[in-house]
C-alpha cells in the first residue's frame, strides 16, 4: 500500500467510523484506484459499496477478491449478502455453508443462513443458526428479530413476542422489531399494541407504506373504520400501485357505505392486476351494496371460473363512478356559489314573530360545507358528503394519525 493510497483508506476509514458513507466511499474509491492490488482496501471499498446499496458493483467486487483469495472468509459472507439481497437464494445459501463449515461461528454467515432457510420456509433449521448466533451475540437488536421470527414462522407466538419485547428494550427504533411484533399481534387481535408499535415504525421510516397498512388493519380490527380509512389512503400515497392497499381501501369504503368509492378503488386495483382475485371480489361486493346482484354475480361467476371482468360490467361500473363524481361535482359548485353580489348590501335577517316574544334574534341559515374527515393531501381522493356537525371544542381532538378530527376510537 502506497503512502498516498494509505492516506486515503485512513481516511476513509474515520468518514465510515464518523457515519458519513457517502464521503467514505469516495475515499475507498480513491485508495483503490492508488493501489489496486491491495486486498485489504478492496474488502472495505466492497462492503462500503454492499452498505451503500451498491449490490451490483459490490458482488463484482468481491467475487475477484474471493477469486484471488479463496479463503478470504469476509468477503465470501459478504458475497453471500450481496446474493441474499439481489434474490439468488441458491449462491446464497453456498456461500454461508462454505464460511461455517471452516468458521462455525461467523456470525454474518450465520446470520445470512438463517434468514435463507427463513426464505425457504424451513423455520426449525433456520433456528439453530439464529439460536448459535444468539449465544454469541444475546443483546443484539437484528439477532433477537432473527430469533424472534423463526419462533413466529414456528408456531410459537408466545416466545416470538417475548424476543421481540426483548430486542425493542435493547434498541427501541429497531424497526423490523417493530414491524415483526406488530405482525404477530395483528394475527392475535391484540389491536391497541399494534397501533402504537406502528406508529412508532413509521416515525423511523414515514416513506414505507408498511408501517401505515399495519395502522389501517390495526384501527379495521377495533371497529375504528374512519381511522383504518385515513391510514389506509396514506399508504397509497406512499405506494399507489399497491393493488393490497386498494383493496384494503374498497373494503373500508364500502363498510363505512360509501359503496362507489369502493368501485372506483377496486376497478384500479385490477387494471393494475388482472389476475388477482383480490379486486373482483371487492367489485363484486361493492356492485352488491349497490343493489347490482346481477352484475355482482357476474362478477363473482366469472372470478371463480378464472375469467376478467366482462366488458359490459366494466360499462356499468364506470357509469356508476362517472355519475356519483358528477353528482358531487354539482353539489360542491352549488355549496361554493356567492349568494350575492359584491355591492348589495347585506340584509339583516328579521326576527319571527316567536323570536320576537322570547326576544331572541334568528341567525341567518347556513349549511357547514362536506368536508372530508382527514387534512392529508392524497392524490386518489372521491369527495364524498359527509354527515354536518356543529363544530366545537370536542372537534379538535387529534386522532391517531395526529389529524385535527374527532377520534372516533
């Protein structure tokens, strides 16, 4: 290693050890390029590269270091990551075998083996590796959520959840702790604890829709339908080719009776995928609600013999949608219209002649404008009429979703 090719590793080394990845890459980048012979700064530059996202180049990487350097154990665990994460689960799984079979306790091999047989659905082998790495590492955040899920995959619910309580004490964010305890609590209907550990989730990672798709299934399973609605349209947001959450949205919509609005997000839900089953039984639900039995049937006829949507249905629904947009496009003119001119003079309304023996005074009548219950902007939105309320304090009350409405839980 050369003297200026030293300079920048070191260099590189402290960006990395001081959290900044991306100036440490340049660096690695810099030191390889001024010796590129070095395996030392070759193993790093890959696993800066593995860490940055880089799978690709990364894979390149350390495939000729493990060429070069066949018993280089680090660098073929980490090639066996890089596999695991671009999905080529037999590379994978060849390339943790051949770490443990000379080094039965590195702990990346291990801990890349289990989570392949995770994979492959083979939890009860998959144990044995994350209870090894346990003994090694028994504080560890990841290996107390490893451990947790081969539990879960196993039917042991109860010891999953007391290894995810236990990796959340360790590190309170460590989101896929989060997410894995919500997952097994949604499936025991323990709703209020899936509520709150999904919240938390978010907060770590606002852009994924998980987090917000657990909520909604969480705030359905409680009766809270408004509220499932809300975080359901979030996720959508976040991912709106998600056919999952569209339908989840066809559902609520149609519980909470807003029958079209449930047509209209489960016809986008099967253009998006017209093989799924998912969608074709939210239409032909909601086309039910819509006293449509008919084409309902149809529907339903046609999903179970594994045919789409029939054209003439499609013509149906799409009027159907069409007109109610229309319907609320009128009403919505018609709330907003200016009752007068901007010169006339304002007429003061005249008191009845029962206000005027108990001496109160009439107001002038006015109807509170629909509104839609949530404040998030989202792109998919039907406007719907909802029922008018007074507003008072009561009314400001955030609900789960932080949004200045009524919580109706």
């Amino acid at each position: 290693m050369t003297a200026a090719a030293r300079h920048a590793f070191e260099e590189a080394q402290a960006l990395e050890n001081a959290g900044d990845l991306d100036k440490a890459l340049v660096s690695y980048l810099k030191a390889q390029e001024l010796s590129p012979q070095d395996t030392e700064i070759a193993y790093r530059t890959a696993s800066a590269l593995l860490q940055a996202g880089y799978l690709e180049e990364a894979q390149s990487q350390l495939r000729r270091i493990v060429f070069a350097e066949p018993e280089h154990l680090g660098a073929r665990a980490s090639l066996g990551n890089c596999h695991l994460l671009l999905g080529d689960i037999p590379n994978a799984r060849q390339n943790f075998t051949e770490v443990l079979e000379l080094a039965p306790d590195n702990r990346n091999a291990l801990f890349g083996l289990a989570s392949v047989l995770l994979k492959d659905n083979k939890p009860a082998e998959a144990e044995g590796h994350a209870r090894h790495l346990l003994n090694l590492l028994p504080d560890s955040a990841p290996v107390l959520t490893l451990f947790a899920e081969t539990q879960d995959k196993s039917g042991q619910a109860s010891a999953a959840i007391a290894a995810y309580r236990k990796a959340l004490k360790s590190a309170p964010d460590h989101v896929p702790a989060l997410l894995g305890l919500s997952d097994t609590l949604l499936r025991r209907k323990r709703f209020d604890e899936v509520v709150e550990l999904s919240i938390r989730a978010n907060r770590q990672i606002p852009a994924d829709p998980l987090p917000m798709e657990m909520l909604s299934d969480a705030l359905s399973g409680k009766g809270d339908l408004e509220d499932a609605r809300e975080a359901a349209e979030e996720a959508l947001r976040l991912s709106p080719r998600s056919v999952a959450v569209l339908v989840r949205l066809s559902v609520l919509s149609r519980k909470i009776g807003h029958p079209v609005t449930a047509l209209k997000h489960a016809l986008t839900a099967h253009d998006l995928d017209k093989s799924a089953h998912g969608p074709l039984n939210a239409l032909g639900a909601a086309l039910a609600a819509l006293k449509y039995s008919n084409q309902a049937r149809s529907v339903l006829t046609a999903l179970s013999a594994g045919k789409g949507l029939e054209p003439d249905i499609r013509l149906v629904v799409e009027s159907l949608i069409e007109n109610e947009t229309a319907r609320l496009a009128d009403e919505a003119a018609q709330r907003t219209a200016t009752p007068a001119a901007p010169d006339a003079e304002p007429e003061m309304a005249k008191p009845t002649a029962a206000s005027s023996k108990t001496g109160s005074k009439t107001p002038a009548a006015h109807g509170l404008p629909s509104h839609d219950p949530g404040t998030m902007t989202r792109s998919t939105r039907i406007v719907e009429p909802v029922a008018e309320a007074p507003v008072g304090a009561d009314d400001q009350v955030p609900n789960v979703l932080g949004l200045q409405r009524q919580d109706r839980s």
